[in-house]
C-alpha cells in the first residue's frame, strides 16, 4: 500500500472520512473473498466517500 499517494488523496479528509475510507476498503475485500486489504482497495474507498462526501455538499449548496 502506498501511504504516500493515499496521503495526497485524502488531505481534506475529516477522522471520520478516513474510517469511511477504511471501512469500505476493508468490505470491498470482503466482498472479494480477500483476506488482505489492496492498495486498489483503499483507493475504491476514496472514490465512494469522495462522492457521498460531493452529494452531501450539493445538498446543502
């Protein structure tokens, strides 16, 4: 896992963004029948909070 890119991508984060981040990244291997968390995965996860993270700020716009 590349701390340092995952780093630059989540510099706005809040700590609950991260565990979101974290979170999904850990269901997505799940889901895969994983019993290790992938780089790929952690950047999946920042994708699908980046995007609720964009609604929320549309809703309230």
């Amino acid at each position: 896992v590349n701390f340092d890119e995952l780093a630059r991508c989540t510099d706005d984060f809040n700590g609950a963004q991260l565990k979101a981040v974290c979170v999904e990244a850990g269901m997505l291997a799940l889901r895969r029948e994983a019993s290790i968390i992938k780089h790929e995965d952690f950047m999946e996860g920042i994708g699908v909070v980046s995007a609720k993270k964009k609604a929320t700020l549309q809703y309230y716009a």
